[in-house]
C-alpha cells in the first residue's frame, strides 16, 4: 500500500471507493502479536503470542476479562484494545445490573462494532487500531467472533489476527472440522499448537504464551503459566510431529541455544506495538 | 400558569402537578402461583374510582414478549404506563433479531429497576405487579411494589391478597398442581376477595403461561352464597357501637 492523495482523512472516500485510514488501521492489527481464537459447542479457547520488548520489562496484556461469560484476545494498538475491553466491561455490568442476566456476547459485538464505525465517519476521529476476538457464551450456545476496525464483525469457528497469523490460521484450517466436537483439553491443546505456529520455529513455552478458556460451567478464566507449560510438555512428549509443518533448519539451531526453563526471551522479537 | 417550583425540590409544594401523589382508578389483588406447566394468574376486571366501583372490564393481566406474564393492582393509568415502558423494551429486544430474547427474569428485574427509580424520585407508579412466566422449561414467578421490593416465589398475591390469599396458598400449595387444580385453587382465593375485599367485582379472568403461551381466559364469574347464618347477623358476637 503506498501513500496517495485519498489517505489524510477517514472521511475522505478514494476514487475506487476505499478509505483508507480505515484500511491502515487494518494494517495496524497485522502489525501486532498474534492472537488466536478456537470453538468448540461448549467451550471457547483464547490464545496469544505475549513477548515482551526487552528482558526487563513484563509482557503487555492482551487477553481481558469482560465478564464471567466473555473474554477478549486483542492484537494492534493494545492501548486502544484496553479502552475497547473497558468499554464492553461496563456494557456488561450495565446489563447484568438491569436484567439480572448476562448480555449475550452476540450482541455486545454488535454494540462494540457500532462504535468501531463511529469512528470511520467522523472527521475528527480516528479508527480503533486493534482487532478484538470475542468469546463468549451464550443461551445458543459457545461463540467466538472478530471485531476489526472497520466496524466488521465476523463470528468463526477458529481464527487467528495479528503477525504470523496466517501460519496458525492454516494450521486451524486443517484442524476446524473436528473442533465442534472436541473436548475442552483438546481445544487448549489446539490452541498452543497454533500458537506454536505463529512463532514459527521458536520453542513454544509458557513465559511467551498466553491462553485463557471460557464453557459451560467454567466461567471465562486466563489459565496460569504452570499449568499452561504442563499441557505443553505433554503434548511436545506424545506426539510432536504431527500437527506443525515445522521448518526444521531455523527450529533445530534455535532449540539448541535455547533450554527450556530460561526466562530469557530469545533473538526473534516481532514488531509488538 | 402558577408559579413554577424549581424542578428540584422534592416535596416542595403540594401543586407540583409532575408527581403521582393519590392514586385515582384502582384495581384491586392479583394472585398468582406455580403449576405444573407453567404460571397460573387471577385478577377481577374491576377499576374502582375511590369507594365507587366504577369501571367493570379491566383487563389487570396482559402478555408481555413470548415468554411472560405481568399482572398488576393500584392505579391503571401508572399500568398503561408501565405497558409502554416494557412494550418499547420488547420492541428493541425483537429488533436485535438474533434469536436471544428477554425472559421473565430478566423483565422483572427491568420492572425493578423502573420502580425503585421512580420511587426515589418521590415520583412512584402507584402499582404492585406481578410477573410471572416460562422460558426454556424453567418457571419463574416474582413480584415488585411501587417502592421497589421486589422477590420471587412459589405464589405471590399484591394488596388484600397478601393478607387473604397467601395463607390458604401456604396451606394448599404444592409442587406441580395439575391445571385443574391449580385454578380450583385460585378461584378459592378469588372467592374470598369476592365476601371480603370491598373493591372485588364478580368478573374475573384466569390467565396462565406455559412454554407454548400465554392464554388469557373469557372473563366470567364465581357462585356466591350470603344465606350464611353469620351474614344473617353480623354484630351478633360483637354489640356496640362501631
């Protein structure tokens, strides 16, 4: 994409009928880390490549709790994505306050995308640059939708946002048939190898990654570090080859280097905003 | 015009003409219970107008959404109001067209809030309601006041019926009560607002809610019996002056 006289202004429509402020904000999303987001009928998986800048700063949070049935993986502008997650934190408690009764996540998407588009018509505003999955339940059953900026929402059954996701979204494109019927530990399990994916090559371990659940009977929960590098293990133990067309060359000098146990984060940091 | 009070002084003066002070056009007791199906509701269609009986087809019960039921007693009007209110809010909820919608629960607590606001604005809808209704097999039944206490049960009953009605439910009420039974109960609580509420009116109507609906029966009325030997000569165990 290369700057032209249509780009200065959100409200400004381009001769072949594009804005593309709305478009850079696309861009801004595929520049952050990436999240990931699978379902099956009863459970939703949330999943994100968490890397921090340096070895001594803590890594950005971009999975949030919005309410026992919602959560939300972000990838972009992670500042706005915690606007976003507040926004829909008191949209839920306002409807739980009035109704007694959880906000069904189909239609907070909605509310959160009406004001993504807000944002694409007025002259004085600028596009959210953050992609949001949402998961959520509700009474028909477990959902898992994206939110971009452009005021779009989509709901999928597994998908995944952010650099390097295009690695994990083949990864769940050959996985997504089964899913609907997977058990939740499968779903997790799923879920990190995707993540995986995403790091392309990196070992996949527990410092680097986050994953939060949300089911039936479980409300929405960010599963902690220890248990997290268990599953990992387990699965890195039974059957490692089966899933990742892995590239073995860049995997096998890295692993090498890196031990499991070290807290340092190695070499290949992508471009986290 | 008079003068204009300053819009926020609570008591202020007694000719604020924007705050509910008497009620006016009253219905009396609204008693409802659990069955077996669903949610079983009886109300008479009389609205009094102080101590005159005056209006005879009030309908005090009505469908609100697929999945509930609101019976109401105290001023009509603040009921039509109230039937606004919750028709707009079921408007909304059907334009999301996305296969959620609100249940009995859900508009109870919404009546609540409303109640509860209102009243704290020293500007109360001068009713008690009462909710009932059936969604994804689940039976729910509540009521709330014009100041806001609100709670479910297994049968409810505003005004007079609390005091008429709910013993005899406490002694007969059991978990699922056939149809048939259930409105033999119901017409026995009714039958004792007819000899004892001085605002009953012999109409009445039944109303009942179950997964399928909400069926609202013709109105019609109870046999009264008054050759009671004690109607005969009420003061008898009790001379004197008043």
């Amino acid at each position: 994409m290369f700057r032209n006289q249509y780009d200065t202004d959100v409200t400004t429509w381009s001769p072949a009928g594009r804005l593309f402020q709305v478009e850079y904000a696309m861009e801004a999303v595929k520049q952050g880390s990436a999240a990931i987001g699978l379902r099956s009928k009863t459970h939703v998986v949330l999943g994100c490549v968490n890397k921090a800048n340096s070895e001594l700063s803590s890594h950005q949070k971009k999975i949030f709790k919005v309410d026992d049935h919602i959560g939300v993986a972000i990838a972009g502008l992670t500042a706005d994505g915690r606007v976003l997650s507040r926004y829909m934190r008191n949209e839920c408690i306002n409807y739980n306050f009035t109704y007694e009764s959880p906000l069904p996540v189909g239609r907070l998407v909605v509310q959160l995308a009406d004001k993504a588009q807000v944002c694409t018509q007025r002259s004085w505003k600028r596009p959210y640059g953050v992609g949001l999955l949402v998961a959520g339940l509700d009474e028909s059953g477990a959902h898992l939708y994206y939110n971009c900026p452009s005021g779009n929402y989509f709901e999928y059954q597994a998908f995944a946002i952010g650099s390097r996701s295009q690695a994990a979204k083949t990864y769940l494109e050959r996985r997504f048939e089964n899913l609907a019927d997977s058990s939740r530990d499968d779903l997790v399990k799923d879920a990190l190898m995707a993540i995986r994916e995403a790091l392309q090559g990196e070992t996949l371990k527990s410092s680097i990654c986050t994953v939060a659940v949300v089911g039936v009977g479980e409300p929405f929960h960010i599963l902690d570090q220890e248990t997290v590098q268990q599953m990992i293990n387990a699965f890195e133990i039974v059957g490692e080859q089966e899933g990742p067309a892995a590239e073995p060359d860049a995997a096998a000098g890295q692993e090498a280097a890196a031990e499991q146990g070290g807290s340092t984060d190695e070499g290949v940091a992508p471009m986290d905003i | 015009m008079a003068l204009k009070q300053p819009e926020n002084s609570l008591l202020g003066s007694e000719s604020d003409p924007h705050r509910t002070l008497y009620p006016y056009v009253t219905g009396t007791s609204v008693v409802a219970l659990k069955y077996k199906d669903g949610i079983l509701m009886a109300a008479d269609m009389g609205g009094s107008y102080g101590s005159t009986l005056r209006y005879k087809s009030v309908e005090r019960m009505k469908p609100i959404g697929k999945h509930s039921l609101l019976g109401a007693s105290g001023e009509i009007s603040d009921f039509q109001e109230i039937l606004r209110y919750l028709d707009e809010l079921i408007l909304y909820d059907n334009m999301w067209d996305d296969g959620n919608s609100l249940g009995p629960k859900e508009v109870h607590n919404y009546l609540t809030r409303v109640m509860y606001n209102r009243r704290n604005k020293f500007n109360p809808l001068w009713n008690s309601l009462v909710l009932g209704g059936v969604k994804n097999g689940n039976k729910y039944l509540g009521t709330v006041s014009m100041i806001g206490v609100n709670f479910e049960d297994n049968h409810v009953a505003t005004g007079f019926g609390n005091h008429l009605a709910r013993p005899i439910l406490r002694q007969e009420w059991h978990e699922n009560l056939s149809f048939e039974d259930g409105v033999k109960l119901l017409e026995k609580c009714m039958h004792v607002f007819l000899y004892r509420d001085r605002s009953a009116v012999n109409k009445l109507q039944i109303a009942k809610i179950t997964e399928e609906g909400v069926t609202i029966h013709q109105p019609y009325s109870l046999k009264t019996y008054w050759e009671f030997s004690a109607f005969k000569n009420p003061a008898q165990g009790a001379i004197g002056s008043w």
